[in-house]
C-alpha cells in the first residue's frame, strides 16, 4: 500500500485557503466600490492615528 503524500495534501490546502480569501476580497471589493472616506480610515468610521480613544486618558503615565 502507498503511504499518504501528506506535503500534497498540505500544498492542496493552502492553494484552497488562498483562493478562497481572494474571492472574499474580491467580493468585499465589488459590494463596495469607491468609498468615500478613503482606505486610511477603518470600516467602523473610526478615524485611524493616534489620537485617544475617549475612554483612555491622555497625558504622563502616572498623573
């Protein structure tokens, strides 16, 4: 009996995986063309840097 060609298998998933999550991209892509905001801000409207959150308090550590 031949044994498994488990590195094939392994590759096989790989390509499986890869192929899946561009089609995902693509399609995330297509659902939303030409966002006005840009692609430097997150898809929560959140702006994005390093500006506070309003939870966190902003000054020395230790104050």
């Amino acid at each position: 009996m031949a044994t498994p060609n488990y590195g094939y298998e392994k590759r096989q998933r790989e390509l499986a995986k890869k192929k899946k999550k561009e089609e995902k991209l693509r399609s995330k892509t297509q659902r939303r063309p030409d966002d006005p905001q840009g692609d430097d801000r997150p898809a929560d409207g959140q702006p994005s840097g390093d500006a506070a959150a309003p939870d966190q308090p902003t000054g020395a550590p230790g104050a």
